[in-house]
C-alpha cells in the first residue's frame, strides 16, 4: 500500500491510472476520507464492498468535480435542488435525485435515485476533474467504524486490501463529519442523515427542510422487506436439481453444469468470483425478470464476503411471496 502526498500532480495521476484499471483509491475529502471506484465499472465498484466488508450492498455517493456534471447522473433536479445546488456546492451536501440508466445497480444497490455530492477538498476535486468522470465512494472505513479523517487510519483500518491513499494534509476533513443528506418530493427538501451542513443552514436556503422519518418516506434501502424483488418471485434453490418450472429463469453462481431446464441462465460468475458476481448481480437479475417467467430460480452460493451482501438481497427479493 502505498501513501502519497494528494497534492503533488504525480500522485493525481497515479491515482487517475489506478481508477481507469479498475482499482480502489482512497481520497481525502472536506468531509471524511472516501475510498473511490470508477462509476461506471461495477466490478470495481464490488471491491469497494469486499474490502469495506459490507454485510450488503448499500448505495454509494456519486462525487463529481463539476456542477454540470449532475444532468448526466440525473433524470430530474427539481428547482430545490438547483438552489441548493447554488450555495452549498461544492461541499458537503449529497443530494438524492432520480439516476439515469447509466449509473450502474450496484452503485445504487438497486434503486431508482443516486446520491450526488461536489466535494470541496482540493485533493478530491483535483482527481475527479483529472479522472474525468464520477467516482462512486463509501467513507473508507470497513462496515461499524467510524470514518477516517486522516490518511494514517485509512491505511491502519483498510490496511493493504487499498493499494493506494492520496493525503490530504492539515487541510484535510475540515468537517470531519459525513455530508449531510437530503432527497426532494412535492417542492420539499428531507433530510435523510444529519451531517456536516445543519438543518438550520439548509432552512435559510429551500423553504421546507423537513425529517425525513416525519414524513413517512422510506427511501434508505434495507428498510422495507422486499424493497429490492424482482416482479416476478424468486425462489433461492441450492443447485440446478430444484428447478421444476421450465418457464423460469435461473440465476446460476457459478456454472449451470446441470443443464438447467429454465428458458433464461445467466452465471454469476463462470470462474467462483464473488467480486465478478456482485459486479453482475444486479444487472443479471434484472435480465432474467422477464414477462414470458412464471418464476426467477436463484442458485444459494456461500454467505462469505460479498456473497453475504448476495445472499441478503436474494433473500429479501424471495420474502416478497411469502409474507
Ligand atoms: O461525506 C460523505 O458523504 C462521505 C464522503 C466520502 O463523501 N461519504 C459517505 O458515504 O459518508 P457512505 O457510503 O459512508 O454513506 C452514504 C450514505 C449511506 O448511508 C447510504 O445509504 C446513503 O448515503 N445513500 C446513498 N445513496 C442513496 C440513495 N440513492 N438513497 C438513499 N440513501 C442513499
Ligand atoms: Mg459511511
């Protein structure tokens, strides 16, 4: 693992290098340190879960170095979000809006909106511009820690799963608490997870600040029973053998060696990579959830790393059809 000074143009496009192959960076940002994929690599944005050890797959920030850049994310930003757009940004202010197509599944995990945030830092905005493109980032802690405001913890509690750390200096984490979250519906603002810009500050700027719970929206994943099934139900089988409905899709881990009798396969992962099978999990679901299926077979695979954070998802989309 290597720890290089962020603000040294070699170490940005180090940096810029590991993220185009397909790596994880952590960066430091005005807020906490994030641990950075490339957005549109899903199975780079996997190693963020395995190496954050994630019991599931939580939606991740979307960082941008440029305002413009949330019409490409975004389908929809309601007027409160351009004013608060207008005096937060950049900074620590995540803004959950509709995504377009072209956010990946596990980026979202799943949903139809993606968080967005324009981090202040110079470090983080000097790599996101160099990158040129969003990066997707968790705080760089593994899953019940706290988030790291020095590039010492990042290295101490992700260790050398991270190849390398961009330090942000004194100047780093200002903040020192994650951003401040909000959503908008019907011309208000819910804030979703209280953070480093307060709910008084945000009154100044949109009319109605509201708490999210206060209004009865749920819109945090993991929170409702079968928030991530398919339309039609799923059944997790342990192999091929369970199959009984031929007009049915069959979502295999590994190889569908068996010849399964199903209209539609998709394999996970023809070699056991976990890392490979999040990266296609949610996209593969979303194939096999087709009109012409009476019924999606989902194949059990080890409730290890990041086939816990599977296996938690099949398990909830399989709940729809039994409670
Ligand atoms: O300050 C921060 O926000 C830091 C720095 C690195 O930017 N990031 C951070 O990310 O705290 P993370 O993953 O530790 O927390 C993000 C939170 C999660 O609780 C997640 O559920 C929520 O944001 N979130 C992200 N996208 C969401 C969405 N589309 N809908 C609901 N919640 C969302
Ligand atoms: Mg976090």
């Amino acid at each position: 693992m290597e720890v290089l000074d962020g603000f040294e143009r070699s170490s940005i496009e180090k940096a810029v290098e590991s993220l185009r192959k397909g790596d994880v960076v952590a960066f430091p940002t005005e807020t906490v340190y994030g641990l950075g994929a490339d957005v549109e690599n899903p199975y780079a944005v996997a190693k963020i879960f395995e190496i954050k050890k994630r019991p599931k797959f939580d939606p991740l920030i979307v960082h941008i170095s440029d305002k413009e850049w949330v019409f490409r994310i975004a389908d929809l930003v309601p007027p409160e979000a351009t004013k608060l757009i207008d005096r937060f940004w950049p900074g620590p202010l995540t803004l959950i809006l509709k995504k377009k197509d072209n956010i990946p599944g596990i980026v979202t995990a799943g949903l139809g909106t993606v968080g967005i945030r324009m981090p202040s830092h110079p470090v983080a905005h000097d790599l996101i511009k160099s990158f040129n493109g969003p990066i997707a980032a968790p705080s760089a802690n593994p899953f019940g820690y706290m988030s790291p405001t020095k590039a010492h913890h990042v290295a101490k509690l992700l260790g050398e799963n991270v190849p390398l750390i961009l330090d942000g200096g004194e100047s780093a984490c200002s903040f020192g608490l994650e951003s401040t979250i909000v959503s908008f519906r019907d011309g208000r603002v819910y804030v979703h997870r209280h953070g480093a810009i307060s709910f008084e500050e945000l009154s100044r700027v949109a009319r109605q600040v509201c708490e999210k719970e206060a209004a009865g929206v749920c819109e945090s994943p993991g929170q409702l029973p079968y928030h991530y099934a398919p339309g039609r139900p799923l059944k997790i089988v342990d192999s091929a053998d369970e199959i009984e409905i031929a007009k049915s899709s069959f979502l295999a881990f590994t190889t569908a060696d068996k010849n399964p009798p199903s209209k539609y396969v998709k394999v996970l992962s023809p070699r056991g990579d976990m890392r490979e099978a999040a990266a296609n999990f949610f996209a593969s679901l979303i194939e096999l959830d087709r009109e012409d299926v009476d019924i999606i077979y989902a194949e059990r695979m080890p409730e290890k790393g990041l086939g816990k954070a599977i296996m938690e998802r099949l398990k909830k989309a399989s709940k729809k059809y039994s409670i």
